[in-house]
C-alpha cells in the first residue's frame, strides 16, 4: 500500500465535496474541521460496495455493531466490553446528549475542562443543563483542584451533575494517565458525579506515548461513547455505540429507544469492517501522522518564531499558542484573512482557554503542510 495521506490539493479541490473542501474558496488552504485527507481503508470501501449492490440497503440491526466494536477493543487494548451494555446512537455527540438527560437533573450541571472539543459546549447547551469549567492545567493535563471545586458547586443544590471527558483530548492531543483518571474517579465517587467519556480518538494514540486507558477500566461508573468515524475518516457514515459502566447501566437504561434509531446500516457495515479487517490500514495511518506531527513541530520551530507547539500524544491534531506574535484573541480568522491557510478558532474550545490560540489538523500530505506553514510563516 502506497502513502495513505498523500492525496493532493489538487484532487481534493477536484473530487471532494465535504464542508472541509468547500467551506472557503479555493484561496484558503482547509487544516480545520477533523476530517483525514486520506486514502479509503479497502476493508470498507469492499463492504460498503458489497453491500449497496446487494441491495443490502435497509434499517439496522444493531448487535453485530456491538460485537464487532466488543472484539477490537479486546484485541487493541484487552478490555472486555459487554455488548449487551451498550445503545446505538448516530453519532458520539448524539449519544453524549442523550446520556447526559438522562443522568443529570435539569437544575443540574455538566462539567468541561476546557480548552475541550468545542462541540460539548453547544450540546451542553442544547440539555438546558448548567455548565460549569474546571479548565485543564497550562501543560493541559487533568487539574485535581479545579476538578475538586467545580464538582463542589455542580452538586451544591443537591441536583444530579456529570463531567464530561474527553479521552484522548481534543483539541490539545493530550493522553490522560492512568493515575490521572483514577484521581478523577475518586472525585467523581466522592461528589456522585457521573463521568461520560467521549474517546472517538482512542485508536490515534502513538506508541512512544502514554497509552490510552478506557476510562470503564478505570471505574464500572459512567460512559464511553465510541464510533470508528475519526481514526478511519468515516464521518460522512452515522454510527456509534454508547457503552454502560456494570454500574451505570440502569441509566443506560433510561435512554430512550427512539437514539438509536440515528444508527444507519451502511453506517454500521462500514465500521464493523474497519473494526474487525482495518487494522493495518490504521497502523499505517498512525505511522504516517506520527511523522506528520514531528514534522509540523519542526516547521513550527524553524519557521514560525514565536509560536509555541506541544507534540501531541494522541489525536491529528496540534494547538498551536499565537499569544506572542501578536495575532489578537482569534488567530485562526487572521490567518484565514492574510495567509489564506484555515485552522479552527481557538476561542471556539473555551473563550478564556482558547484565546490567542488555533487548532490545526495534521491528517493531511506532507507538501500541503510545509505550504501552510510556509504561508503563515509569510503572513507573520
């Protein structure tokens, strides 16, 4: 198999039709929205065909998905899912929202630690729900303290609350330890918050790193939702699967049956074969960002004086720090304007967290890289 990251700009322009390609005009190069310039993982574009010239068209049938998921995260990380604790859901946002209604009161609170997926704060929202930040540290680990307060308020008046992790995080491509979520489990006991993970990057975790720890191996309290859509660049296929802690599952059971109805059948072929035959392509994909985010960094180093970049742990994702090269609170639009290059505005992560920052995605050819650094680097 060739490069699986080396579709050019100019296919791309050519053949793509997602919001990543045709949000801007041709003069703005896209490294925003978390979509892969990728190659197609085999395995899948074989099923899917399959599938549609069968005719094999229709409504789900949702334990397969369940068994499938079960299979990969026993071989990939040895943890034992149950599929019979599990719900399907459309989407991992979808099935965040639905589990958060039912395990938190409406006068209750939802807490983030910002800068976090910027997501959460609009389905936060859409629960009616308070929302209170516990913002993660400037090194952007897990902070027990501002964990400890927010907690604190969120159960203040006696209504249920939640916290919402993000594992691995998005936007910072931070690998929560094993030691770090124990912590967090312990405050969440403690405080009878109810932790939901959202840990669609899991699979992205780069092997020099600090492995990923499901978070239902650290406590059998609260969630995971999962989908296949992000390390096999399969958004534009609705599936994912919301996972019960041994603990949690009568809450699991008050989610209304109508959520997984947002599950679509050749969403779920598509990513039970990425599952259970899509390995190697995923090992491959995770080589290939792996030099990428070394690359960037070094082009940030050498390029772009001033900016500040963390190698990530996990994710294709880097948080680049503009705070001292004077691009204002919101690069990302600055840049968008002067050097024709499209990030996602840091503010959109956390108001105060995100300020003076940009998220840049990686997933993408080295060429296309070293020109968005280089027209940034003009720009500045």
């Amino acid at each position: 198999m060739g490069s699986i990251l080396g579709v050019t700009e100019a296919d791309q322009r050519r053949d793509r039709t997602s919001v990543k390609w045709r949000l801007w005009g041709p003069e703005v190069l896209p490294l925003w929205v978390a979509e892969m310039d990728a190659q197609p993982c085999p395995a899948v574009v074989e099923a899917v065909t399959a599938a549609v010239a069968r005719g094999d068209t229709g409504y789900p049938m949702g334990g397969p998905y369940a068994v499938s998921l079960a299979r990969f995260a026993d071989r990939w990380w040895g943890w034992e899912v149950d599929p019979a604790a599990t719900a399907g859901c459309a989407d991992v946002m979808i099935g965040i929202e639905a589990v958060l209604r039912a395990v938190t009161d409406p006068e209750g609170a939802v807490v983030l630690s910002p800068p976090v997926y910027d997501s959460f704060f609009g389905f936060v929202a859409t629960t009616g729900r308070r929302r209170i930040d516990a913002p993660l540290t400037e090194g952007g680990r897990l902070d027990a303290v501002a964990l400890e307060t927010a907690f604190r308020e969120a159960v203040a008046g006696g209504h249920r609350s939640a916290y919402l992790l993000c594992n691995p995080q998005n936007p910072t491509g931070t690998v929560h330890t094993r030691e770090e979520l124990t912590m967090l489990a312990g405050l969440a006991d403690e405080f009878g918050i109810t932790v939901v993970a959202d840990e669609i990057h899991a699979p992205l975790v780069y092997a020099v790193s600090t492995p990923f720890t499901p978070w239902l191996t650290v406590s059998d309290r609260g969630f995971s939702v999962w989908s296949a859509s992000k390390s096999w660049n399969l958004a534009g296929f609705k599936a994912a699967l919301t996972i019960a802690g041994p603990a949690s599952r009568a809450d699991l059971a008050r989610v209304h049956e109508v959520h997984t109805h947002g599950v679509g059948h050749i969403g779920a072929i598509a990513h039970m074969a990425a599952f259970d035959h899509g390995r190697g392509w995923l090992e491959q994909v995770v080589e290939e960002l792996d030099s990428n985010r070394h690359r960037l960094a070094e082009l940030v180093a050498t390029r772009l004086g001033g900016v500040r970049m963390h190698v990530p742990e996990a994710t294709y994702l880097a948080w680049l720090d503009f705070r001292d090269v004077g691009l204002g609170d919101d690069p990302a639009t600055e840049l968008r304007a002067r050097a024709g290059v499209g990030l996602s505005s840091g503010p959109n992560y956390g108001a105060e967290a995100g300020r003076g920052f940009a998220r840049l995605n990686f997933a993408t050819s080295p060429e296309i890289l070293i020109e968005a650094v280089d027209r940034i680097a003009a720009a500045l």
